[in-house]
C-alpha cells in the first residue's frame, strides 16, 4: 500500500520544519497515539521502557540538548504507537531504522516495521523539505510504502487509507504549531544554533 502527499508551511523557514522534524520528541508529541520514540539497543524492551515526561521543547529547551537528542542515520530507534482502525485498536511495537539523512538537502529516509495482535507491518518512507517558490515557507513531502498484514489488512484500503490520512493531517496540524513557536523565537538565534550543531 502506498501513502503520499504534500504540506505546506507558509511562514516556516525549512531549516525551522527540519529541526523541529529532526527531534524524536517533537514528533512523538505531534503523533497521535505515539507514547514514545527511542533510540535502542540489543538488549531494549518494550514493555519496561519507561517514557520520558516533562522534557522541554524548542524554543524553550537548551538548542544543544535538542541536537544531541535528534535522528541518526543508521540508528534504530523503538516507537509504541497506538492506532485505532474501525474497531481494531492495536499497540504497535515498532522499530525504526534511519537510513539516510541529509542536512544539505532536508531529506530523512527510515525503514522498519511493526507487531500487535494479530497484525504487523513493514514500511520504507521518507520526507524532504523544499523551500517555497516564494522563500517565505518549506513544503514538506513525504511518502510510505507498507506492507500490512493480519486482522487490520483484513479491513482493506478503503477503512485503512482515511485513517492514515486522519494521522497524517493530525500531526502536520500539531507539528506545524510547535515549527511556528520556533520561528518565533528565531530573532533569538535558537534556529542558527541548531542548524550549525545537526
């Protein structure tokens, strides 16, 4: 199954949407059903990592903190997502690998895949972030390929595509709030600072 689209950010500069997007944080907090997303090891489990609360978000957080903490090409990294699909409401154990990332060109790239009862999936995807025509904003594009199997595959294109686009919609609206908090604060040099550290 294959899931594409476009979004555009009028007054967010793409070095703003790439370090909000770059930050494992920031993204758990814009995805819905997301508990948490981690970088992990051999020996990483699911049910005894306990998610990190309370850590502070750009702009307020330390610019140095939020560079340590973003994406690493080769690194995998554990998600616990829960998603509802018609009456189907799996917790997936997800794990992520980030195979490509450009800071030149704004281009992420992760392959991975995911178990609950009685489902699983296997995805590649990506992002990269153009500026606008303008220079006023980014346009983020992003794509997925998926391989779902199990109870959820069951309830075909037509129940599973809406909610997708129901995810994707709910956490380009979330992010786009906080990469618009950024931008606020980028007369203070935060953006600078992180664009020179990632």
């Amino acid at each position: 199954m294959n899931f594409e689209g476009e979004f555009e950010l009028e007054s967010v500069p793409p070095e703003t949407a790439w370090s909000v997007l770059s930050d494992p944080m920031a993204v758990r907090d814009a995805l819905k059903g997301c508990r948490y997303i981690a970088p992990m090891d051999d020996d990483f489990n699911f049910d005894e990592y306990e998610a990190e609360e309370d850590v502070e978000m750009l702009p307020e957080a330390d610019p140095d903190e939020v560079a340590d903490r973003a994406f690493v090409a080769g690194q995998k990294y554990a998600a616990l997502m829960q998603v509802g699909v018609g009456s189907v409401k799996p917790q997936f154990e997800t794990t992520v690998t980030i195979t490509d990332r450009d800071d030149e060109t704004f281009e992420m790239l992760a392959s991975g895949g995911g178990d609950a009862s009685g489902s699983s999936f296997s995805m590649n995807s990506g992002m990269r972030i153009h500026e606008l025509d303008d220079g006023e904003g980014s346009r983020i594009e992003w794509w997925t390929e998926a391989d779902i199997s199990g109870r959820i595959a069951q309830l075909g294109s037509r129940v599973i595509k809406p909610v997708s686009n129901k995810i994707v919609n709910n956490f380009f609206n979330n992010i786009e709030q906080q990469m618009t908090d950024v931008d606020e604060e980028a007369d203070s040099g935060v953006t600078d600072r992180l664009r020179n550290m990632l």
